[in-house]
C-alpha cells in the first residue's frame, strides 16, 4: 500500500537508520514514494511517534481528519 501524494512525508527521527526510532524503520511517511510536501520529525518523542503511519494500515481504515487527502474539485 502506498500514500496518497498529499500526506506529507518525513525523513526520520534522528541523524540516519542508527538514530531512528523503532518506528521510523517502516512508517510509511519515510518509506512511501512520491510526496512533495515533507514534514519533520517530532521535537520530543515520549512513547511513540504521533506522526507514525504504520506499513500494514488496512486500505478501509480511515486516516485521522488531519491527514485526510484534500478534495480537488
């Protein structure tokens, strides 16, 4: 499963994969393709990434409103 192109992507949390967090390795906001729009990690993460999309998120699981693709008309 891949993101739409309008939720943004991140590099990861950390200075690379030795630094990540656990769930930077398969959150799909690093490891999508495409997205022009980029976002940076969390300041301060205290138990887990509030912007972590994980790999296996069911296709009829509906994303937060935040991160609800924008209408075109």
């Amino acid at each position: 499963m891949s993101l739409p192109a309008d939720i943004a992507r991140c590099p990861g949390w950390g200075d690379g994969p030795e630094d990540w967090l656990d769930e930077c390795q398969d959150c799909q906001r690093r490891t999508a393709p495409g997205g022009e729009a980029q976002i940076g990690p969390p300041a301060v993460v205290a138990f887990e990434c509030e912007n972590y999309i994980p790999p296996d998120r069911p296709e009829d699981q509906r994303l937060p409103e935040e991160l609800q693709p924008i209408a075109t008309l």
